[in-house]
C-alpha cells in the first residue's frame, strides 16, 4: 500500500487526485493540505468520508504520516516553498535512517 499526501487537495484538480486516490486499492490516502483546512478530504472531493481531515500545515503533515507520495497540486507561486519543506524532512529521515543502520551494524 503506498501512503499518498495530497497538497493543493481542496481545489479543484487536488479534490480529483483525492478522488482517484480514494479509489485506487494499492494506494491510501493519509494526508492531505490546503490553505483551508477541518473538512473531510473526501467531503470536499465528492467521494465521501475519507476520515483524513484537511490540514493547513504540511510540515506537520509530512512529520505526521510519513508518506511514500506527495502530489502537489497547489499554485506556482509557492511550489518552491512545498517542495523546500518535503525535501527537508525527507533529508532529516534519510539522515536518521543512515545512523541507525550504522548503530545496527
């Protein structure tokens, strides 16, 4: 099962990957972000109760649910600013994951 976030998820093309997300059985949405947030994702999306509510704060999202996927779906202009908070943590985990190991060796 690969863990999906879905930034961007209550406009209209983020409530479409909600929606194709929500359907697709290898995959499980776990996270999904906008600017507005305390709706259900699949409220907003058309497609029913997802049981993950929308949050409007990535960092805490990505922390939160360890995703295998983020689909950005949000505006241009802050594209550079999404991308710059993902790469951080994902940099952080990998740093973490890269200790352990050598702790476990």
């Amino acid at each position: 099962m690969i863990k999906v976030i879905v930034n961007g998820a209550c406009g209209r093309m983020g409530s479409t990957v909600v929606d194709a997300v929500m359907k697709d059985s290898e995959l499980k949405l776990v996270g999904a972000v906008d600017i507005v947030g305390g709706m259900d994702a699949g409220d907003k999306a058309g497609c029913g109760k997802t049981g993950v509510i929308v949050s409007t704060d990535l960092e805490a999202t990505i922390k939160e649910t360890n995703p295998d996927v983020m689909v950005d779906f949000t505006q241009p202009s802050v594209v550079f600013n999404t991308a710059s908070i993902a790469i951080k943590i994902i940099k952080k985990q990998i740093q973490l994951d890269s200790l352990m190991n050598k702790k476990l060796n």
